[in-house]
C-alpha cells in the first residue's frame, strides 16, 4: 500500500501506525458492517481513526465489497468514479 510507504517515510513507525489502524476499520467493518453511513447510493464509508482516509465499500447480502481506499484531503469525489 502506497500510503503505508509514504507514511513510513515521513516519520519512522509512522507507516505502521497507518497500517494498524486500516486494519483496525477493517475489522470493525467485518464485525458489524452497518454501523457505517450510507454516503452515496448504497455506499458505506469507515473512517479511519488517526489518519485522513476512508473505505468505501458496497454490502452485497453475505459480502462486502470494499470499492476504494481513499485519502479524503485529495479530491473527496475522487472515489465515486468507482462506483
């Protein structure tokens, strides 16, 4: 992951904090997916705690489909051209 690099290159250890942390909202979202907000046509987003990025993911019946991983200071809307 790119951004576990960039991180990681601006602070040691930082790289891994991030990569703590999405794995953290990873498991959040596999523990109880709905607890999530619906931001754009049947699309969640997890926020990750400490770090500017968010998961947008769709729920399909016993799956989840994680659609983009996105650093939301970059352009917010960037993600929906995934969709």
């Amino acid at each position: 992951m790119q951004a576990v690099t960039w991180y990681e290159r601006q602070q040691r250890g930082l790289g891994i904090r991030f990569f703590e942390d999405f794995q953290q909202i990873l498991a959040r979202i596999q523990e109880s997916r709905h607890q999530f907000p619906e931001v754009y046509r049947g699309i969640r987003r997890a926020l990750l705690r400490k770090f500017p990025f968010g998961i947008f993911f769709n729920i399909y019946e016993n799956r989840t489909v994680v659609i983009a991983i996105a650093d939301l200071r970059r352009d917010p809307g960037r993600w929906q051209m995934r969709s």
